[in-house]
C-alpha cells in the first residue's frame, strides 16, 4: 500500500471515529470532538501546503477556526467572510507560486522536461484559460483555466506530456488527433474544484495513478492487447476526472 | 432551376435570394459567385501537413485558432487552413457565424446549446463527439442566427 493511501486511511478512519464519539455524545463536554476534529484538519492543510496546494491548505483551517469560532470571539454572521478569505488567499497564493509547483512536479515526474521553466499563458487572472504547446511535434501541451470553461484540441505527432490544471472550471480535452511518443506519455491532472473531461482513443491503456481526495476519476476500462499505455497522474480534490473513449 | 429576376427602387440594397432544400456544394458556389460571403473573396484552402485537401464548406462544423495556427473541424478530422480567423469570418457563408474570440462555427451542424451557470453555453454538433463554447458576447447573434437557420428549414 502506498503512503499517500495509508495517510488518508488514517484522516479517513479518523472522520469517522469523530462521528460516532460525537453520535453516542463522549466527549462532547470537554470539547473532545473539536479537538480531533481540529487536529485531523490541521494535518490534511499542513500535507496540503507541503505539497503546494494553497487552496486545499487554507480551508481546513477556516473550517478550524469555525469549529473553535466561540473560544476565539468570531461572530456566527462572519464565518462566512472567513470561508471566503481561505478561498480567496488559497487561490492568490497558487496564482503567485505555480512556477513552484510545476518546477517540484516537473522533477518528481519529469526530470529534464520543459515544465520547469516554461512560459505559461492565462495565470494569474481572476477568469482565465490558456494553453501552451512546446515544441515542434507538439510534445509537450499545457492546458490552463480558473474560473471558466475550456476545450481544447490536442495536436500532436509526437505526444510525451501533457499538464491539466483547473481551478474552478470546467475543461474538455480532446486527443483524438495525438500520437503518442514510442517511449509513452503522461497526463498530469490537477483539477481543484472543478470538472475535467478527457476524450481519449480506444487505442490507449490509461494507467490511472491520481491521488483523489472528495472527488472522483470515472470511466477508465482496462484494454486488454497491445495498446500504448498512457500514464495518467496528479491530484483531484473537490472534483471530476472523467475519461470518455472516442 | 426557376431563375426569377426582382427589380428595386433607388434607395433599396440589391440582394441575390437563393431558396434551396438544402446547401449543396452546388449552391455554394453559387452563392459564393454572387458574391454571398459577407464579402466575395478566396475560399478557405485546407491543409494536413504538406498535403492540400479540397473540402466543402457545408462539411466544416467549426473553425478554430489554436496557438498560431486555424483549424477546421469536421465531424472527426481537423484541417490546418491559411487564412486567419477574420478573414475567414469575412468570407465565409452567413450559416458561418462567430461564436466566440477563437470560434466560428457551422449553424446548419449545430445540434444543441447548453447553457452554463456563467452563461456561456456548450455547443455540440450533430453526429460528431466535438464540442465547443458560446462566450456571452456572442450568444446572442448565435441565438438569432439558429433561429433564421430553423425559419428557412421551414420554408
């Protein structure tokens, strides 16, 4: 079992542990659930900055703050504006520092590639989408969008890497005109509250490898045969990957 | 073919009116002879690496930009052509209309609209898996240019 499973097996077990303390009403008096409660978020937001995810590290802790809103004088009627500066610094934050991200993706994954220092168009903007493909052949392709919808229509002959990062958005790829690289390629997700929908060759054996935390990857069927096999990575939280085969 | 011929008064603008059951390359051409693109001019040339291919426009559902390049979508192909996407919008059929700042599409392809909680909608197209977005800007001019597209299917 990997470690990222165990870890969320944990957070996991421990949700609901909480749940049946506070339905069978232990430790409600001496603010036991909060307590764990705090604790298990603080862990999911501290993974979450570790690995440069700002929207997912700050939330957490809004929702901290409003487990402990009497003990630090936070009114009810402003919870709410809480939730939102979480969001709204998360997102500001991920704007600032994806070059960061990309570059740690990059050496975990793709060590040498073009991510690490490669321009990239559409970030930083409150709506915005863009693509970016490196390269004569098309091998590397870079799709971007917060806060809006997208598609985009992979052309390559030559196919090694592609980057999905969307934030809020909904984003359809389609590869019905690639060709993959004779070494194999990989798909990076990182979808954030929003919708991912990937048009794929019936040719391809996808090899899904996505951490998903409340969210899902639907669809991927296992070819049977000699089919290129195409790895598919990344992180979904809050969101949908969804493989359609064309 | 009945060819009837209307005269106007001074100040009217001279139009030529094809009624047809359906667009055929036939009556492309004939409209493009009379000069029914917005404004008469080269048509669209197609391209797949170094290879020229010679379609009919009533075959394109969409033209896209993509990078530097416009692409022209068929039901499941897509061709690079020239010409940037103003002038294609320039010159090309009234069932060609802007969709948004890197979309023309085909109105007689267009199967359904999808509208968005941001108000932008998805287009899809008939007998093809493509799909792509209406942006605000433009939904409205595709709106009246479907319904014009279902006035004339009626006559």
């Amino acid at each position: 079992m990997r470690k990222h499973s165990i870890f969320w097996g944990i957070i996991l077990l421990g949700g609901g542990v909480l749940l049946l303390l506070n339905a069978l009403g232990i430790g409600t008096q001496f603010d036991l659930v909060p307590m764990l409660g705090s604790i298990l978020l603080l862990a999911i937001s501290v993974v979450s900055l570790v690995q440069l995810n700002f929207v997912m590290g700050f939330l957490p802790l809004s929702v901290i703050a409003y487990l402990w809103r009497d003990n630090i004088g936070l009114p009810d009627k402003n919870i709410w504006l809480v939730f939102v500066a979480a969001l709204l610094l998360g997102i500001g934050l991920s704007s600032i520092f994806w070059k960061a991200k990309r570059a740690r993706f990059a050496g975990r994954h793709h060590r040498g590639d073009k991510w690490g220092s490669g321009d990239k168009c559409g970030h930083g903007d409150w709506s915005s989408a863009g693509t970016v493909t490196s390269s004569e052949d098309g091998e590397f392709v870079d799709v971007d969008s917060n806060f809006g919808e997208h598609v985009k229509y992979v052309r390559s002959t030559n196919l090694k890497k592609v980057k999905i990062d969307g934030n809020f958005s909904s984003i359809k790829v389609y590869f019905d005109q690639c060709q993959i690289s004779p070494e194999g390629a990989t798909i990076y997700v990182d979808c954030n509250f929003a919708g991912v929908i990937l048009y794929v060759p019936r040719t391809w054996n996808l090899d899904n490898q996505i951490h998903v935390f409340a969210g899902s990857v639907d669809g991927i069927t296992l070819s049977s045969g000699d089919y290129t096999s195409v790895a598919l990575i990344g992180e979904v939280h809050f969101g949908e990957v969804k493989i359609v085969y064309i | 073919m009945r060819v009837r011929i209307e005269m106007v008064g001074e100040d009217d603008p001279v139009e030529a009116v094809i009624y047809c059951r359906k667009v055929t390359p036939e009556v492309e051409e004939l409209a493009r002879q009379f000069g029914q693109g917005k404004n008469a001019g080269p048509q669209p040339t197609f391209y797949k690496g170094e290879e020229q291919y010679y379609l009919t426009l009533s075959e394109i559902l969409f033209f896209e930009t993509d990078g530097d390049g416009v692409f022209a979508h068929t039901e499941k192909d897509s061709y690079e052509t020239r010409q940037r996407l103003y002038e294609l919008d320039a010159i090309l059929p009234h069932y060609f209309v802007r969709i948004s700042r890197s979309t023309i599409a085909n109105t007689l392809h267009i199967f359904s609209i999808q509208r968005g909680l941001t108000r932008v909608g998805l287009v899809s197209f008939r007998g093809s898996y493509k799909e792509v977005y209406v942006s605000r800007m433009y939904s409205n001019i595709l709106k009246e240019r479907m319904e014009e597209r279902y006035l004339y299917e009626k006559t």
